[in-house]
C-alpha cells in the first residue's frame, strides 16, 4: 500500500519513531527502510520503504508474515492491500495528522 504524506515533519526518523518503527538502514539514495515488529520476534512486521522528494513522503507499506524461505532470496510471504495493511495505513495517517 503507498502513502503520500506532505513533507512537512522536521526529521522523518523522529516521526516514524513515532510511530513505533525502528530504522532498519538507508538505502541508495534517498530511500529508508523502517519497520514495526507485531511481537517480540522479528516476524510477523510491517515493513516501509520511505522516499523522501521536495514536497512528499512517500510510503511503501506492507507486512511480512515470515522471513525470506531460501537463502539469498529477498522473496517472503507478504501481504500488500490487505485490512491489516490498510488499519495501519490509517494509523499512521492519524498520528502524521497529530504531528
């Protein structure tokens, strides 16, 4: 699921904080990778490649049931549009609106 948030927040990292996701790297470019795990296990999490460009954010959601099955792979069981996706969508929605 993709979100498009105006690029208003001060610093992205403090606000995903916000919304309880840790910081997995920084990508090529200006691209980050966050997540939110759903346990104390690192699956199942929801998982968010975020863009920033000069006037949005950009957010690529989903949530990974399981880690990758053959080594080497990045391939795992994910699920893109799905209610679950879509209430966490909103969440985030709701506490960028707060902010």
């Amino acid at each position: 699921m993709q979100l498009k948030l105006d690029n208003s927040q001060d610093n992205i990292v403090s606000f995903m904080r916000s919304c309880s996701y840790t910081l997995l790297d920084r990508g090529a470019g200006d691209e980050w990778n966050f997540v939110r795990r759903l346990s104390g296990r690192d699956y199942p999490r929801f998982h968010c490649y975020l863009k920033i460009d000069d006037q949005d954010v950009l957010l690529n959601l989903h949530l990974d049931q399981k880690a990758p099955s053959y080594p080497g792979s990045a391939r795992h069981s994910g699920e893109y549009d799905s209610p679950i996706v879509e209430a966490e969508a909103e969440r985030i929605l709701q506490i960028f609106g707060t902010k």
